[in-house]
C-alpha cells in the first residue's frame, strides 16, 4: 500500500492511483468529522462497513442503469472506481425535514415534506460548504446547465430507488448527500455518480422506533454509530443475521 502514490486524502476516505489508467483506489477510513471538521473521532470499523454498504447501493444503482464510478470491491476497505472530475458541488435529497433544513426554516425534524427537495452545495471547506443555486453554479461555471439537468434526473432516480430499498428494510430514507463526476471519454464527458452512499451521508431512521441509524450518532453523541451502521448493513443482507 506504502509503494501506491496517493492522490488525496480526506476527511473519511484517502485515494490512491489505481492499478490502470483512468482509475483510483478509495480507501475508507474510520475518520469521523461533523460541523464542517470542528468535531472530529474516530468509529472504529466504519470504514469496513461504509466500503461494503457503498458497494452494495452503488451495484444495484448500477443495474437499474444508474452510471457510477464503481468498478469492484478490493479488499475490507478498498474499492476500485474510475477516476472522475468531481463536480464541485454537493447534492442533497430530502424527503423529510432534518438537520439544517430544519434549523433553517425553523421546522421540526420528522416533518414529511409533501414533495422531494434538492439542495445544492459548493464544494467548499474554507467557507464551510454554502448552500447555492443553479443560477450560481452555472454562472460561475462549476456545472453547465445540461449537467445540473443530468444531475438533477440522476438524483431523483437515486432517491425513489433507494427510499424503496431502505423502506423494504424498515428504514426511512430521510435525507442524504451525493457527489457527481465527469467521465470523460475522447472529447466528450458524461455525468456518473461517484464518492460513497453510506450512513455518514445519509439519515437513516428506523420506521418503527425513529432510532437514528446514521452519522447523526457522532454529530449528537448518541453513542453506539458502529452497531448502527452495522444495523444497516445487517438489514441490507450484508452481515450475518444478529
Ligand atoms: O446537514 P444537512 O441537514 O444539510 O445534511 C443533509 C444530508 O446530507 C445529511 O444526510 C448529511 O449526512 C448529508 N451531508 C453530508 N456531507 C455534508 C453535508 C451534508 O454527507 N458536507
């Protein structure tokens, strides 16, 4: 692994240089930060259990014809994607008022909102990722307007896809965050979804007893994150039944 050049590290995953061309190494760490890095820990063996749930959603979204950057799974906490520009903006779905949409707005969490919400955010961790419009990031030229079309279809059929997964498992998909990267092939690019789908993106509530099952543990120090996530994992049909 020491021999691998790495190309970035962040806050929950490093990237190396992959085997070929046109490919990368995600390794996920058990790294947890919240509030744009001011908390920060460590859930040990988050990053075994990300890797594993990101491969799993990111394979079925593959099949309902979804393009990911996903190639295969490597090891406990490798996977093999293909290398993307990222596009610098984050993209959140909501089904359910929680976290800063409910600070923002004043509304409780838990709140059904009567139709999917996107948000868009740039990218930015010295101004701690500012909510945008499209207006803004097709005028400053982070997306063209195709794009953000391309992204906006994308994540709507990300989200009915996986809000029925979840709900097939007893979770309520509340909310979660994307990232989109341009494949580029000869002269032309194509959007695909890139990054990880996994609990530290994503609010996950049981549907019965509204138990958080997401990085919301960390952020409110709730405790237990790692039976949560492997909770997750384990309805999903990726750990033994416990
Ligand atoms: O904090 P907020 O309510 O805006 O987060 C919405 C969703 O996006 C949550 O599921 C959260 O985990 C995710 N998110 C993220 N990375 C960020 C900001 C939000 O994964 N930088």
């Amino acid at each position: 692994m020491s021999r691998r050049r790495q190309i970035y590290e962040g806050k929950a995953k490093i990237l190396y240089e992959g085997p070929e061309p046109g490919t990368i190494i995600q390794y996920f760490k058990d790294d947890a930060t919240a509030f744009n890095a001011q908390k920060k820990g460590t859930i040990s063996g988050k990053g075994v259990l990300n890797n594993r749930i990101s491969e799993h959603l990111f394979t079925l979204l593959g099949t309902i014809g979804v393009p990911t950057h996903f190639i295969r799974r490597l090891n406990m906490r490798e996977q093999l994607v293909r290398q993307v520009e990222i596009v610098p903006v984050e993209v959140v779905v909501r089904n359910v008022v929680a976290g800063s949409l409910a600070k923002r707005l004043g509304m409780e969490d838990g709140t059904p909102l009567p139709r999917t919400i996107i948000e868009y955010y740039y990218k930015d961790d010295a101004l701690g990722d500012p909510m945008v419009t499209e207006e803004h990031i097709s005028a400053f030229g982070w997306a063209s307007q195709d794009e953000m079309h391309d992204i906006a279809d994308l994540a709507i059929r990300i989200n009915d896809f996986m809000a029925g997964l979840f709900a097939g498992v007893g979770i309520r998909l509340v909310d979660f965050k994307l990232e989109f990267g341009r494949l580029y092939e000869g002269d032309f690019s194509r959007i695909i979804l890139a990054d990880e789908i996994s609990p530290d993106g994503c609010r996950l509530w049981d549907m019965k007893t509204n138990e958080k099952m997401d990085k919301d543990r960390f952020r409110m120090d709730l405790g237990g994150e790692v039976e949560a996530y492997q909770e997750v994992a384990r309805r999903l049909g990726l750990l033994p039944e416990g």
